[in-house]
C-alpha cells in the first residue's frame, strides 16, 4: 500500500504500513480486535483517543521506529492485517444472495454515529445512521455513506450573523 502524502501522516516506517490499512477501515469503531494493538503503540494516547487514525497522526516518529523493530509488536500487525484482509475478502450475505447485483446506496445523513472517537454525531438520527451502516457492512451490502465532516467536531461549529 502505497501512503498518498495528503493523508497528514508522519514519516511512516514501510514494515508498518498494515496500521495504516488497519485504521482506514472504520470497523475498529464496532470491533475492537485491534485494541490491544493500538494500545502497545502508545497506551497513554489510546486511552486519550481511541481513534487508531488520530494515534497515526500523533505518534511520535521515533515511536514509529521502534516498533518497526518490535518482532512482537510485528508478528501481532501481521496477523490483525491477515485477518482483516480474510474479513473483507469473505463473500456476506448480500454478495451471496445477490451475487449479479449492481446495487450500489448512497446513505445521506447529516451525522454519523459510529462511536466516541468520532465526534460526527449529537444523538438519535446520529446514533440510528451508524447502525445502519454498521449493519450494512455487516450483511456485505454496497452503502456508502455520505455526511459532512465537522472540522472540529459535531459540537462545535457556529452559525455567523450571515448565515455561513
């Protein structure tokens, strides 16, 4: 996997580019296989954030550098990315039922609510569009979900006296 430089990330070993896979793929909000892989990263901002992207962005490069050297640390990557990589290849229900489909949704919500570490949402709807998604990923079927991001956070956006 090759790392676009727009992605904001710090000078990233090679050897540990399966983190990069790992934290693109939101299912870390819901299944939390990899935790004890983001906590050996760095335990204190785990606990901060428990948002493997945010911990990519932050991690001290030196960190980064000792980990690619970490066989344990390594060996734990590996099978998570090897794992997840079976996860996603598998055929779900929708790909199985419906194998010919060229279905795609598009599932417009103003909030998402996927989980704590990611501030996109203030309750109910919120709450209601990430199980949607959450189940669609489940069952294999194609939505994609569009939103907006809140820059900082569904919370703390402000209306001026023009409107924007």
């Amino acid at each position: 996997m090759t790392v676009p430089s727009n992605y904001l990330l710090p000078t990233f070993p090679k050897r540990l580019e399966g983190l990069i896979e790992l934290a693109l793929d939101l299912r870390w909000s819901w299944n939390h296989a990899a935790d004890k892989l983001w906590q050996y990263v760095d335990p204190e901002l785990w606990s901060m954030t428990s948002n493997p992207w945010l911990m990519l962005q932050t991690v001290k490069t030196d960190r980064l550098k000792t980990l690619s050297t970490d066989s344990t640390f390594r060996g734990l990557m590996d099978k998570l990315v090897e794992e997840h990589r079976e996860a996603i290849g598998e055929k779900a229900w929708f790909q199985q039922t419906h194998s010919q489909s060229t279905l795609i949704v598009a599932y417009f919500s103003m909030e998402y609510g996927l989980g704590e570490a990611l501030p996109i949402y203030s309750g109910g709807l919120g709450i209601l569009a990430g199980d949607y998604l959450k189940t669609a990923s489940d069952l294999g079927v194609p939505v994609i979900g569009v939103g907006l991001l809140y820059q900082q956070g569904y919370f703390r956006q402000a209306v001026d006296a023009h409107g924007d």
